[in-house]
C-alpha cells in the first residue's frame, strides 16, 4: 500500500529530528570514550585514561555545577527527541513570530521566520514554555477572514460570493466547507467571519489574503458601497418663534 505523500513528509522530518539529536549526542559521547581509550594506551598516561573512565560520576557531578545550563539543554534535546513537541520542518509560533524549524543543534534550536530572521531558541525555553505547532499533527490549516460591513448587508450574498471565490482557488483543500457567519455586532457594523483551508500553514495564509481582497472589493462594489459600515448622524428640523418685527414697535 503506497503512503502518502503528507506522511512521507511527517515520518521523514521525524527521522530527520532524530538522527540530528542522535548524531550530536553521539559525538559528545565517542569523544569522551576515544580520549580515555587513547590515554589509557599510553603507560604514562595510563593512570590518566583508566582514571578519566572510573571517576565519570565524579565529572558529571563537576560538569552538572559547572555547565548546569548547557547540560540542561543537552537533556532538553533528548526530551525533544523522544517527545517530539517539535520537529525539523514543523511551522511554529514562538514569541509571536512564527516559522520553520530548520535545525536541532546541541543546546538550541535555529527557527527560520517568514521574513527570514532566523531565530536562536534555548531548547530549555522550548521544553519549559508553551508555543504553538502548526504541523504536529497535520499541516493542514483553517484561517479566518474577519470583515466587517453595514447592518443592512444581505449576508446570503457575501455566502454566494464567498463560495464561489473559494470554489475557484487552486490552494482550497476541500476538507472543509466554506462557512459564513455574523459572529459579532459592534455600533457601527456587524461581524462577519469566513473559514478557508488548505494544506499547510503558508497556503492558507495565501489563500486568506487573496479571499479577503476579493471579499472587501466585493462589498465596496455592491450597491456602489452602500453596505460599508459606517456612522449615522440623524438630523431633525426644529421650529423656532418668530421674531417681532422691530419697525411695527416704533410707530
């Protein structure tokens, strides 16, 4: 049975994951061993190589006080690894900026933004505090598009016309429906939200731009922009007495 090609991709950035955390914990490790067995061959230093094997829970105890920090990362990107609250290539929002993860290194973790930044993120700070995962279970993703327009809008129309938008757009993924609804009312305008979807968070964000211009235009061009949202002032007539005639008092 052939697998699909959104698996492929998950199973594949998890390998990826794991064999960059495995890769570097494995060097840490082999260093140490090679220098002791190196040392050890030496009868000079023999003591020496058969004294840095024996007295590791010693230099753990030394390295923990001494490097507490960067030890604590080192666990945190094992605990990453085996947990997985994120992957190579998974789409995160951290700090309110949001992007890829593009390398698990020893202590850190190197997310690329949108716009290119790249930013370096302690993987203590990932296992210790929330952030999103857009990708962790599936990339798929729902946007919504908030407009907002004049209380005497036919709402079935911005409906048709959303569905018939959405309908054309290669980037809709088709799993879920168009919806529209008035979700709020405000003293000018009501609140309408409409949901889009495709198959990954930077489709969607695409998808949600181009809808949203389309819908905007749309309610500006209908009834020529009658149904904008706007302020009312209503202004009444009021009778004022007529004033005496001065001319009439004088004679």
């Amino acid at each position: 049975m052939e697998i699909p090609v959104l698996k492929k991709n998950s199973e594949a950035r998890r390998m990826l994951t794991y064999i960059s955390v495995a890769r570097r914990i494995l060097t840490f490790v082999v260093i140490i061993i090679g220098a002791s067995v190196i040392l050890s061959q030496f009868r000079s230093l023999e003591k020496l190589g058969i004294s840095l094997l024996a007295s590791a829970g010693v230099a753990t105890v030394v390295l923990g006080i001494a490097a507490q920090s960067t030890l604590g990362n080192i666990v945190a990107g094992i605990q990453i690894a085996i947990t997985k609250p994120a992957r190579i290539g998974d789409t995160i929002i951290i700090d309110e900026d949001w992007g890829y993860v593009e390398d698990i290194r020893f202590t850190y973790m190197v997310v690329r933004t949108w716009d290119w930044r790249r930013l370096v993120v302690p993987l203590k700070y990932i296992i210790s505090n929330t952030f999103e995962n857009w990708s962790m279970t599936s990339a798929h993703q729902i946007r919504p598009i908030i407009l907002y327009a004049d209380y005497r809008i036919n709402v079935k129309k911005i409906r048709e016309k959303f569905e018939e938008l959405l309908e054309g757009k290669d980037n809709w993924d088709e799993d879920h429906p168009p919806i529209v609804q008035v979700v709020d009312t405000t003293e000018k305008a009501i609140k309408i939200r409409c949901l889009c979807s495709s198959k990954d968070a930077s489709s969607t964000w695409d998808l949600h731009c181009e809808l949203r211009e389309e819908l905007v235009s749309f309610i500006a061009d209908l009834e020529d922009g009658n149904h904008l949202s706007k302020s009312r002032v209503q202004l009444q007539n009021r009778e004022f007495p007529k004033q005496k005639n001065t001319s009439d008092n004088e004679d």
